[in-house]
C-alpha cells in the first residue's frame, strides 16, 4: 500500500489520535497542582498496572472484576473531582464565546484610582469586578448596599474595624452591589505559601467565575490582578490601567509580554502565581 492509499484508508484514526492525546494533555494540565491530581495519577497507575498484569498473566476473574468497575468510574470520578470539575465548567460557562465584558472606560479609571488610593493608604482590599458571568451567590454572601462606586465610599468600607472591611466588594457595571462579601478560597496545592488569605480568596473567585479581582496588600500596598485562575504582581497605575483595559477589550491574554511594576514577577503570566519576597507572608491572614 502507498503512502497516500494509506493515508486515505487511516485519516480517521490519526484524528483520533490527536484528539485523544490533545484531551489527555489538557486534562492533566487542568488537574496539575489540584488536591485531585495525586488521586487521578494513583487511579490511572493503579487501572493500568491491574489491566496489563491481568493480560500478561491471565488473571480473567481480576480482568473482569476491573472491567465492571471501570463502567461505574465515570460516576467516582465525578465524585472525586466535583471541585475541579465544577471550576471548569464555570470557566467554560464564562467563556468570552459566551459572554462579553461590560465595564466603561470610565469605570475602570475609577477602579485605577480607588485601587491606588487604597494603596498608598496601605488599607487592604478585595476587590471584584463583574463580567460576563453572573457572581450573584457571592454577593449574597455579604451586605448588600447597592450604590454609586466612588474612592472615599471605597476607602470607607475597607477602614480597619469598621463593620464591612472584612471580605469583598463586588462591583458590577459602575455600581458597588455587595460588601463584605464572602470569596472562596483556592485549594490549589502548587501556590506559594507567601501568599496571604486575601490572595488566596481572590484566586477562589476567579477560579470558580470569569470575575477579575483586584487585592490591595495590607502590609506592603503591593496591588495584584487575579483573573481566570491566575495572578499577576506589583503593578503601578499605568500597567494597572494597561492591563484591566486589556482583560476587559477581551485581548489575548496569552501574551506573555509583562505589563507588571519594576518588581514584575518574571516568566509568563500563566506561572506568574508566586509570592513577593519583600512581602510578609501571612498579609495577616484575614481579610
């Protein structure tokens, strides 16, 4: 058989291939670094060794057994992994295909100038800014106060000891809907353990939403941008500006160029999630 009757005759089985191999691959990348990735490496090894030793030796009553049992894996699995397949499915569900991104210019000029003035003030802040995806259930968490988005209502909310600087606002177009607001808090093993609990709760919600969250350290002043799982470090306000104007016009934001302060964190955004040395490591640990 020649090369191209051969290549007509298997096309398929090439695609198949591909197609496989490419789902592995992404699947792996997904679960890498989650609580699940030891599970779902110890299943496959497991499954596989049984498999080929019930093969090589003949053991048809084990081949059996494990037959059976991988017709009910698909519903473990499901069980197993219900955190990291609920994060993926909500990224997926808040894909830019899906929706649009509906913050104003305006807007976001706001959000720079709150950041930096909470900044420089060195008051820590959770702050999260709506997309496409709706993050309802989170502002229900909170106080809601539905009202006009502005520096000093910022600056009085995130003042330590006063009733709602504990938690997160949510903004949503140009509104604050929600203070206070309870964020969930990211399981991933991989993270530097520098990070502090507002870091963590911001990385949470953009996990399980398409929501970009801003966290203003109450330590240093440092500001970060979290987004899709991701964070990025030590901006100042003209990178700030660059960037959110960048997430919210839905640029590629597998641009490695890095929009980050003088104390960027290097390589690329997508292992930009490490600590800051010169920052204490707990941001005392509360929100």
């Amino acid at each position: 058989m020649n090369p191209v009757d051969f290549a007509v005759a298997h096309w398929k089985d090439a695609v198949e291939i591909a197609l496989l191999a490419v789902t592995i691959y992404y699947t792996w990348r997904f679960f890498k670094g989650t609580p699940g990735a030891n599970v779902l490496v110890g299943l496959v090894v497991l499954f596989l060794a049984v498999m080929m030793l019930s093969q090589l030796l003949g053991l048809t009553v084990i081949g059996a057994i494990f037959e059976s049992l991988s017709k009910v894996l698909v519903i473990a699995l499901v069980i197993i992994f219900q955190p990291e397949l609920r994060r993926g499915l909500a990224a997926l569900g808040g894909h830019r295909l899906f929706f649009a991104a509906n913050q104003n210019r305006e807007t976001l000029e706001l959000v720079r100038e709150i950041t930096f003035d909470l900044a420089n003030r060195q008051l820590g802040a959770l702050i999260a800014i709506e997309r496409g995806q709706n993050i309802e259930a989170f502002a229900e968490s909170g106080v809601k106060i539905d009202c006009a988005l502005s520096t000093e209502l910022a600056v009085s909310i995130f003042f330590p000891k006063t009733p709602l600087h504990d938690g997160g606002i949510i903004i949503r177009n140009d509104r604050i809907i929600s203070a206070a607001s309870i964020f969930p808090i990211t399981q991933r093993a991989d993270l530097d353990r520098a990070l502090g609990l507002r870091h963590r709760a911001a990385l949470g919600l953009t996990e399980e939403s398409d929501a970009i969250v801003i966290v203003v350290s109450e330590e240093t002043g440092i500001v970060s941008i979290c987004h899709r799982g991701l964070i990025e470090r030590s901006f100042d306000p003209e990178s700030f500006d660059h960037r959110l104007a960048e997430l919210f016009t839905l640029k590629d934001e597998s641009d490695t160029k890095q929009l980050a302060g003088k104390t960027a964190v290097p390589g690329t955004r997508r292992h930009s999630v490490v600590g800051h040395p010169s920052e204490p490591g707990n941001d005392r640990l509360a929100f």
